[in-house]
C-alpha cells in the first residue's frame, strides 16, 4: 500500500523536529494519502500473479449493467484509465487492457 505523510508546511515541520517543541503560529496538520484505488488493483495481482506488471483493471460487469473501471493497475493508470471511464472507453485508451471481475 503506498502511503505518504505529508506535512501541510514542511518547513515548520523540520524546524519543530529540529527544536522539539510547538510553535504556537506552526498550526501544522499532517495529511495522510493513500491510494487505495492502486491497492485493490495491487491485491488482485497478489491473488492472480500473472497480472503483475500489467496494464488491468477489476471491472464490472458489462452484461448485467454499465461495465466500469473501479480500480486500475499502475501501468493501466499510466495509460490513460482512469476510476470509473466505461471498459469499451479503457480498452480504447489501452489497446492491450486486461479486463478482471470484482471479488
């Protein structure tokens, strides 16, 4: 899972790291990211290994209902697909998409 923390004003973050105490204008709110998006893609390639490395994305299904992208591989993500674009719109932008159901 990627995970980065990052501080609303880095700068008064290392100063107060450097001082060890509070500034009372530093108002600092660290931010927490996580692309979870990313992470479910990244759990079906710990479960199927042959997608690792690949352009995939889950997808739901188009028979019973609009199929969608609801999560992509990072090298789908370079691509161009994006969360939720239409699986006929994803395999457009990337030719050689591998299309996975829902668990």
């Amino acid at each position: 899972m990627n995970c980065v923390v990052r501080s609303v004003c880095q700068n008064r973050m290392v100063r107060f790291a450097a001082t060890g105490r509070a500034d009372e204008r530093m108002n600092v709110k660290p931010i927490l990211y996580s692309d979870v998006d990313c992470f479910y893609a990244a759990v079906e390639a710990m479960l199927n290994p042959a997608l690792k490395g690949k352009a995939f994305a889950v997808c739901g299904s188009s028979e019973d209902r609009h199929g969608i992208v609801l999560a992509k591989s990072y090298e789908a993500k370079a691509k161009g697909v994006k969360t939720a674009m239409t699986t006929w719109q994803a395999k457009q932008a990337c030719p050689g998409l591998i299309c996975v159901p829902p668990q």
